[in-house]
C-alpha cells in the first residue's frame, strides 16, 4: 500500500490577506484532505472557513501540534499517513516548520519514508530580507533573542561583528510586545554606520519596511508595538 | 509630488508552474504597472505573457538589472520612481533581492525614500527549510560553495561544526551541473550521524525531498545533475 502525504500548508501572516498572499494551489491541497495536524485547532478551522471551499469543516478532522507535543504523540498522528491517509500541517502564521512545531512531524516524516511537499506561502523572514536591500546571498536568522538584558546586548554584539566581518544579513524577531524595547536596544548597542532594516506587519495594512544606518534611526520615530515585525542588520 | 513604489514581484522556481506558485496579488501587480527592472528581459517578458493578464507587452518598459549593473545606472533606473511612476523588479527565479541582483536596486530605493513592497512568492531556500524537518529558528544561508575542492571542504566542514555547536540548520547550493559532485564531497566529508536534506526541484515535476543521516545517504542513489538543488545540514 502507498504511504499517504504530508502537505506544509501556509497560512497567513497578517489579518485579512487570504486574496493576497494565499495561491490556488493552497486551496486545491486543503479541498483535497480531511486530515490536519495544527498548531491551534480554533484558529486553523477559521483560517479554512474563511478560504470558502465549500468543504464541510465539521467532517475534517484537526489535531494538535503545539509546542508540548512529544515524539511519541507526533508518531501517532502520523501512522494513518504511514497507512495511506494524506495529511496536512498549519501553522499559527506563515509558513509551517520554520520557527514553529511543524518540523518535528516533518522530521518524523521522514523518518518513515512520508513525501514531505512544501506549499508556498507568505514568510515575513524572506519577505523582510527581500526588501531590506542586504545581502541576499549569505544571511542568518536567529529566531527571537534572549530576553536577559546582558545577553541580549551581547547577542545584538556578537550580531553586528559577523555582518561587518562574513558579509552576512543578521536577521531577528521578538514577541511582538517587546518590539519597541528590542528596537531601542539596537540603536543603543550598534554603532553609528551599522545598517539595520525593520519590517513591520508584512503584508498587512501596517505594513512599513525601511532601511537606514543607525544614526538615521536615532532621528526616526516608528511605532512598533503589538505589531510583528523583523528586523535585519548589516554592515 | 508622491514618489512611486518598488514592488518586489516572485516569478516561477520551475517550469510551467505558474498556476501553482503565483498568487492573484502577483497579477494584479503586474496588471498595474508599465516599468520594470528585470534580470533577463526576455525571459521576464515571457513570463508575463504565460500569466495571460490581457496586458499590452509591447507597451511595457523593460530596463535590464543584472549583475553587471553598476550603482550609477542604478540611480538612474529609479529617477522615474522618485517622479512617481512605480516600478516591479523581476529576477530570474523565485523572490527577488535574495541571492539575486535586485537587492541593489532595493537599497538605492531606501536611500531615496521610495517605499520597497515585497509581494508573496515561492523561495526554494524557505521550501527547502521546511521541508527539512530541521531546525528553522536558527539557520543559515550560504548561497554557493567556494569551487576550489580545498576551500570547498573546508567550508563544508566549518558547516558541520556550526550545525553541532550552535544547533544551527546550514543551508547551501551551487550551480546546477556542479550538484552531483557537490552530494558526493558532503558525504565524504560529513560524519556518519550529520543529517543532510537533500530538496531537488522544488515545486517541479522533478521535485524531491528526502532528510537522512549520512550512512544512510550512502546507500541512496539520487540525480541531481542539472536539476537545482538546495542543501541543508543539521546535527
């Protein structure tokens, strides 16, 4: 019997983008499952109602892939796939497995031989380094930084030497309350020179992504907080 | 007067992919303009006409924005954006401004204060990390491997550590015809227990997604010649 598949469905990142950022090829994949393993099982059924695919929602069936999830449970949702079934993963926001617990149903996948297919879909990481200017051919994304004062110092430091020294687009985030705070920190921490470029709420309607050299963004007010956003540096 | 916009426009990672990738926002962009910068105008005009928008094409202003193009051009390729027309970049695959000429051109735009829009699109790097099942709260991208077989294992082997020490998933390419060789020298040259995820293809018909540990990978038989490939390690 053949193995079922696993889909990474992307979902969005910004309220009411579904007509924008959500290709066809997302619904076709959706209308043709009945099985998903999801980050927040309120939110996904929204997300797919608000689709309209004229599926019956109340027949799908939805189970939690959080953060808490273990190993173990992740090999159980994923035997009716061993079995045939085909199966589809969403996120909270975005893309599924990167920075979210998708990659450990993948990594299982895997494990067991599942074909592991991508969707495309709206990343704000990809779409911040797209318009931040920066270099595009080496960059590293460092997830959400130390909350520890002295830490997160350290890190913005440690940040700036590896763009001035490999070239490389460091890019970072922070949950989204602490914007304000992260953004002050970076003005304080870079030297003047340093570029930093900030992305806010890609794709929605506080979408405003600019790039200036820090003592440019001395002299600029930006109001970021509760707001997603990244933020990439530069030499 | 306003200044125009610079909207960062996706095109296709494989062939006849269109209806799957390319979202209704990429169209509609598309429809609104009559500028744009290209990285091959030839191609960028087929693409255009396989979307069927209706749209005039020999109306459209096409201006070539490659590698060769030099800051000055540059500046003068924006002055009518900076008068208020808005201009579309289009690269040769997926996302522009990511391992592609048009992040010159997105820089330029900061300085001269014309607001940078990136639009949805597919990335083969992003679907590839997704689909590795390895860790996406801390990556990197490499872009291409050094040539010289010296300098390349040496790379490949500084990739290895930084994979182990810093639980940091590494991700990589080179050109097309040069992947064979490239899979052979990662094999030989990573430990047996280093995961390697091979995506093949991306969203195409050749499309291949497999993660394994090395000795794993040594029994597998794979093509990758001519077809592009991203690399991703982890330990």
């Amino acid at each position: 019997m053949n193995k079922g598949k696993l889909f990474l469905i992307p979902t969005v990142i910004a309220e009411n983008t579904e007509t924008n950022v959500i290709t066809e090829q997302v619904r076709n994949v959706i209308k043709s499952l009945d099985y998903f393993l999801v980050e927040n099982i309120r939110t996904a059924r929204r997300y797919i109602s608000k689709l309209k695919l004229g599926v019956p929602i109340e027949e799908l069936q939805f189970e939690l892939l959080d953060k808490n999830t273990d190993t173990s449970t992740v090999e159980k949702l994923l035997s009716p796939v061993v079995r045939g079934r085909n199966v589809g993963i969403i996120s909270e926001s975005g893309c599924p497995g990167v920075a979210d617990p998708g990659s450990i149903a993948v990594a299982s996948a895997h494990q067991k031989g599942i074909q592991v297919i991508p969707i495309t879909g709206p990343s704000s990481i990809l779409m911040a380094l797209m318009a931040s200017g920066f270099n595009g051919q080496s960059f590293t994304f460092h997830g959400y930084l130390p909350i520890d004062k002295k830490d997160r110092i350290e890190k913005i430091r440690s940040m700036e030497r590896d763009a001035q020294k490999l070239n490389q687009t460091q890019i970072f985030m922070d949950t989204p309350y602490r914007n304000q705070k992260l953004f002050q920190d970076v003005i304080k921490t870079c030297s003047n020179g340093t570029m930093l470029s900030v992305a806010r709420g890609i794709t929605g309607v506080n979408e405003l992504i600019l790039t200036k050299d820090i003592s440019n963004w001395e002299k600029t007010k930006i109001d970021l907080n509760k707001i997603p956003t990244i933020f990439s540096i530069h030499a």
